[in-house]
C-alpha cells in the first residue's frame, strides 16, 4: 500500500471536494493514484455529495418504522432540496431504510460525530484515562489508547458511523451519499426518536407464586 502524504490528500480534496478521510481511504484503496481515486470517490457518491453539502435541504419525509411486535417504534425525518425528490420511491426508500436502522441500533443516539455534547466525551476521556488497565503505561501511551477508545465509542453512538443493515460493506453515511449521486440533490439526515415500550417506567417485581399464596391466603 502506498505512502499517502498529506500533499496529496489535499489536492484530491481541492479536486474533488470530498473529505479529508474519505480522500485518504481513496487514495490507500488506489495506491495513491490520484485519477484512479477521483473514480473512486465518484463510484461512491462521494465526489458529488461533497460538492452539494452547501446546499438548503429543506424538503423531505418525516418516515415512522414500528417493529414486530409493537414493542419498538422510530420516527425520522430526512431532508431534500425539492419536492419532486422527495416524492421519488428511491428516496423514500432510502428514510424507510434509515428508520429501520435506527431501530436496529439501540446504542445509536446522535445522527453524526459532531453532534456529540463536547462535556460528554471530556467526561469519557475522564473515565478512561482513570481505568485500571492503563495504570502502569506512560502518560503519552495512555493518552493515545485513550484517543482510540473515544473515537471508537464516538462512532458507537452516530448513526451515519453505523454498517448499512441491508449491506455490511457501507455505513449509513455512504448510503446517503450513493443516493445524492443517484438523485442528484443534498440530502441529509436531520434527526430521529427512537420509542422502547416501558422504557424509563419503573417496574415492581413481583413473585408469582408468593401473590397466588397471598390471594389463597396461605402467608
């Protein structure tokens, strides 16, 4: 695999206006071919999408998915430059997809990274810089094994982070992308609720053969 610099990162991301780490990964996946990588980021919809992140997405669907059972019900909304796209079956297709992920995914709380309190992860950070198993490491050691833990607990918690359901090989993030390629507007998560039956209710256990005794009057 080729030695990506930084130098050329940046100019694929100039060329393209993709991300930086999605301009690394194109440039490792093409041994640092720069043509071959643009390909690749257009294969993906990244290129593209990149280019209408300034867009206003203001249309779209608020879509609901109830599982099996009624026991687990989502709402989302994803949005959409225009009317005409968000009446498009591969669109709605695409928030029908996203509601069911969510449901899939009950560590999911945040739609992106970004969107994670900064006093949430400084708090992570304080836990785990603490932690037993670092104790005897160097302070720049645990610094670093701590970083790694973080951002992998970052993505734990984002929903665009998360594997495809319907196909391992994507994140939900290059889900969206494929299909602002194919429909040729910004489209963006903006939110979602996630409902668990019961959930937060304090329940009272109770022994089922100590009531029938009671009721019997046997106790």
């Amino acid at each position: 695999m080729a030695d990506i610099s930084a130098k050329l990162v940046k100019e694929l991301r100039e060329k393209t206006g993709a991300g930086m780490m999605d301009c690394k990964k194109a440039l490792k996946e093409n041994d640092g071919d720069t043509e071959k990588a643009v390909e690749w980021l257009r294969q993906k919809g990244i290129a593209s999408a990149a280019k209408k992140e300034g867009r206003v997405a203001a249309e779209g669907l608020v879509e609901s998915y109830i599982h099996t059972g009624g026991r687990v019900g989502v709402l989302v909304e994803v949005n959409c430059e225009t009317d005409f796209v968000a009446r498009r079956e591969e669109f709605k297709s695409l928030v029908r997809d996203i509601a069911m992920q969510v449901a899939a995914c009950p560590n999911v709380e945040y739609v992106k990274t970004d969107d994670i309190p900064k006093d949430m992860l400084e708090k992570e950070k304080e836990i785990e810089m603490g932690r037993e198993d670092l104790a005897s490491k160097p302070e720049n050691i645990r610094e670093k094994i701590v970083l790694g833990r973080i951002e992998k607990r970052q993505k734990e918690l984002s929903l665009l982070d998360q594997p495809f359901i319907k196909d391992q090989n994507i994140t939900v993030a290059e889900l969206v992308q494929q299909r602002v390629a194919q429909l040729g507007e910004k489209i963006q998560v903006r939110r979602f609720q996630r409902f668990v039956l019961g959930e937060g209710i304090e329940k009272v256990e109770s022994n089922f053969a100590e009531e029938v005794a009671a009721q019997a009057g046997l106790k």
